[in-house]
C-alpha cells in the first residue's frame, strides 16, 4: 500500500464525503499521519446528484478530485480502495488493495439506497446515491423518449413516458420538480412529434405529508408547488411490488411505468468486522457523545453511518442524516483529537441545526429556519446560494452558477447526451443469450 511508517499516531478515515473531508482537512496540523479511504478518487456532492440525473448538470461540475482536495497536506495520505473488513482486536483493516494498521478509526463511508428488503423492487427500480447511479437515470430517461418516438402504441408509449418518484424528502421532492420542468421547458422542443401530454410524473410518498423532517408548512407548500407543475403527488401511498413495468401499491392499485425512480430511504455503509451489537436500526454504528463507537476507545464513526441515540433531547433516535451532520461532527472530532492524544477530556457534540430546506423548480422552494419559515422566490435563491457555498472547488461552483444562469434564461439544458446508454441487467443478461 505504501503508506510511509510514522511515529506519529496514525488515524485512519474511511470514506472522503462531507464528514470525512471536513474531518481530514482540520487534522492538517495535528501531530498525527492521516490515510483517507474511498472506493472513488472523488468527492461528489449528493445534493445536486438529481441534477445530474435530470440533465441540468454533468457530473464533473458536482464531484472533486480528492487528491487535490489535499494537494498542500503534507501528513496526508489518499488511497484508491474498499475497506472491506475491520479486525479491531489488531487494529488492522483489510481493503481491495491490501492491509493497513491503525491507530485510530473513523467511519465516515456515508449510506447507500434502502430498499426495505423487497428485492424487485432493488432489481428494477433506479437508485441515485452515486455519480453513476445519477448518469444511469439520466441515460434511462432520456432513453425512453428515445424509444417512445419508434412505438405506434400508445399503451407502451404511455409507459416509457411515464415516470414515478419514490420518497417524499427533499430528494424526491426536487427529481419530481426537475422532471416536471424537464417536460415543460425542454422535452417538448426536443420531441415535437411526441404528444407530451402523455407524459405523467408521479410523486409517491408512504406517509400523509410530504418532507417529514420539515414543517406542515413547508410540506403543504411542496404539495401545491409540484401539483402546479403538473406532478401527480399520491401520498399514504406504500410501494409494494415492482416488476420493471408495474409498480403495486399496498392498497392494491397499481401504476405502470417503465422508470420508477427510488429516493424512499438509505442505510448506512459499512464493512464488516464490527460487533452486531453496535449496529442499530438503518444499519448505522451507535456511537457516545463523542463519536466513540460503543466499546470502542479507538474506533469512531461520523455522519449518516453514525447514530447517537439518548444524546441530543431534540433528535432521541439519533440526529438526521444529512450533510451538516456529518460536517459538524467532524469538525469537532478533529478539534477533539489534539485532546485525545494529550488525556484531557473531550468535547460532546452538540448539533447546530441551521435549518432545512428543498427546491421545487423555478422559483419555487422552501426553507424553514427554526421559527421562520418562508418559501417560492426569496427561499429559491436561499436554496441556491447555500448550495453554490457546500460545494467544493471554486471551478464547480462557478461551472454550476454559470450553469443554473444559463437554464434560467434560456429555459434550456444544455447536457441531455446519452453518452453511455443504460440497460438493465434483465435486458443486458436477454441480450447476451441472444
């Protein structure tokens, strides 16, 4: 691996997302040689994933070389690889390219798509938690317009143009929206010999509101903004089956489509070798106050993979998995770790909430701030400049400012290319048989 042998206290980082970067970055100065993990040679910022995957963005605009993340970090060390399985006992952690012995742990390797256990619906329906996974829809979407202009039948033609979100949190709320605008701006152009208005985007959501983590405010508001774009929003509306063309529900209705796009819910990541005790509901690592994992003094964990249930009055099953969570709490875990070394006592993470927010499309956001909450126009550029600040490297916060000022004068997108056409693996596994 070829990782050069210190003196100094090795701390090693699994996963180069928000806390891990905030984590790595801050340890800059401490006495300690720090090796960062991670299965990609880049950061990507998830929030803006649904734009890659909708054509307003590509994905180098939201992802960032990690190594040039840490360019001046001298006691810095990134490797290409998985870990794969821990073995606390040695302190070792075996990867995709070899083994590695440590002094301190940290997960920080994020979460991945939750199914909920029904595997056809894994097997058919479209996650979108990485670049590629964004870049599949993308090609899958645009795919079925594609194919939808070669059909004379309107019953299939109906189904490659209808499209059905999953997950009523900020994800969902803004690929329905993106979609939704996809079609009233761009798609009509594209494909005037399609009647668009066989075009239908559903928006299912399991609970009776949508974004549950917000106000009912906020949640109204995205309702009628969504219905005001022409998105059917089905709420107490519980995925029970998907086949690749019909999607039943647990009431016993069904809608046929050909694309239903998963954003229901994530898990945490991790590798094996932790005991089964410390993994709590959503497969996240129970950790004290201090990101300590239970029964650990050498072993932490930050962000979605992390839960701190008992903690925080605010949050008793454990804070919510977004990205300030992961940043502060890695932000503190590197103000802790110069304590750490030297015996003295640490700091319990206290999180600053500074609010929640989601886009709707063009104009048309909410944001709620503790006790303030507003939403359309004023919230929407709150939205963007929030997000144009999270991003990493001032190249892809200009590419995307120049971007988003381009699709809103123009009403255009300027990256609907299918550069590596999707098939599903059923299709891909008929295909090679033939």
């Amino acid at each position: 691996m070829n990782i050069p042998k210190t003196d100094k206290p090795r701390v090693v980082i699994v996963g180069g997302g928000f806390g891990g970067i905030q984590l790595a970055r801050l340890l800059a100065k401490a006495p300690v040689q720090v090796v960062l993990f991670d299965r990609n040679n880049y950061h990507t910022f998830q929030p803006l994933l649904y734009q890659v995957s909708t054509a307003g963005l590509e994905p180098d605009s939201i992802a960032f070389p990690l190594r040039k993340v840490f360019k001046k970090q001298r006691n810095m060390f990134f490797r290409w690889g998985e870990v794969q399985r821990i073995i606390p006992e040695a302190n070792t952690i075996e990867t995709s390219i070899g083994e590695l012995q440590y002094d301190y742990l940290v997960f920080a390797s994020g979460s991945t798509t939750n199914f909920f256990g029904m595997k056809t619906v894994a097997d058919n329906a479209m996650p979108m938690k990485s670049v590629s996974e964004a870049l599949n829809l993308r090609s899958t979407i645009l795919q079925a317009f594609e194919e939808a202009t070669l059909t004379d039948d309107t019953k299939e033609r109906q189904e490659l143009m209808t499209f059905v979100v999953v997950g009523g949190g900020p994800t969902g709320v803004e690929t329905a929206g993106a979609l939704a605008e996809l079609k009233k701006h761009v798609l009509q152009h594209d494909f005037p010999e399609l009647d668009l208005r066989l075009m239908r985007i559903y928006l299912l959501e399991a609970s009776p509101r949508l974004l549950n983590g917000m106000s009912d405010v906020a949640g109204e508001k995205a309702v009628q903004f969504l219905q005001q774009l022409g998105v059917n929003v089905l709420l107490g509306a519980a995925v029970k089956d998907y086949d690749g063309s019909a999607i039943k529900l647990q009431d016993g209705s069904a809608i046929t489509s050909k694309t239903l796009i998963w954003a229901a819910g994530v898990v945490g990541e991790m590798p094996q070798g932790l005991d089964k005790n410390v993994i709590q509901r959503g497969n996240r690592i129970k950790v004290d106050a201090y990101n300590r994992v239970e029964g650990h003094t050498n072993i932490f964990a930050i962000g979605d993979v992390a839960t701190m249930p008992g903690t925080d009055e605010r949050f008793p099953n454990g804070h919510p998995m977004v990205a300030p969570v992961a940043m502060q709490q890695g932000q503190l875990l590197a103000r802790n770790f110069p304590k750490l070394l030297a015996g003295q006592e640490l700091e319990a993470f206290r999180y600053f909430d500074k609010g929640s927010m989601a886009t709707v499309g063009r104009n048309k956001a909410v944001v709620d701030i503790h006790k303030v909450r507003f939403q359309g126009w004023l919230a929407w550029v709150a939205w963007l400049g929030l997000h144009l600040l999270m991003l990493v490297g001032f190249r892809n916060k200009l590419i995307v400012l120049t971007n988003w000022i381009w699709n809103y004068l123009s009403y255009d997108r300027g990256t609907r290319l299918i550069v590596r056409p999707f098939k599903k693996k059923k299709q891909a596994a008929a295909l090679e048989e033939s």
